[in-house]
C-alpha cells in the first residue's frame, strides 16, 4: 500500500511526548486551499497554521473545514477529523492554545 506525503508526516508527528508542531511554513497547494476561505476567515487559518488532530498544515487535504468548538472557530485539515474534535473538545482547545504559545 503506497502512503501519501500527509501520512508519512502524520506518522512522524505522533510521537507521544512531542513538543506542539508551530505551523510550518505552508506549500503554495496549501496556501491556495486556504485562500478559498472568506477573508476573515483566511486570517485565522493562517495563524492556526494546522490542523489539531493530525498536526497537518491546513490546506494540505483541500480547503480547511471550519467549526466551532466550544465558541471557539477552528480548522480542520479535512472533514474526517470532525468526529474526533467532537469526542474531546477540551483536548483539541487545550492543543490549540499550547501551539499558539
């Protein structure tokens, strides 16, 4: 079975223990995804930087799904992780506000 690109990371950032990922520098493909967003909407993406589920980059799997945590916009790297956010949302706020320090 061939992994894409996203798996292979994904694989490599789920190292229990492990530092928050600070957003990396985005690809021009992300940056594009990410721009299909409103503007206001854009801006946050951006300084999310990535998904808290899976540690991607936002836009790497297509434009970014927005949600609301607990009141809290936040961007998911694709629609799968939605389930996820929704069994623990205080994980993934807790997640967001540790990456953002």
């Amino acid at each position: 079975k061939e992994t894409s690109k996203a798996e292979e990371r994904s694989a490599k950032t789920k190292t229990k223990g492990k530092q928050p990922l600070a957003p990396k520098k985005l690809s021009a493909e992300e940056v594009q995804n990410i721009e299909q967003l409103s503007a206001a909407d854009r801006e946050l993406a951006l300084a999310q930087g990535i998904c808290p589920i899976t540690d991607q980059p936002l836009g790497s799997m297509g434009v970014p799904p927005k949600i609301s945590v607990k009141g809290q916009t936040v961007f998911l790297c694709c629609a799968g992780c939605e389930p996820k956010v929704k069994r623990d949302p205080d994980k993934v706020l807790k997640k967001l506000a540790e990456t953002k320090k």
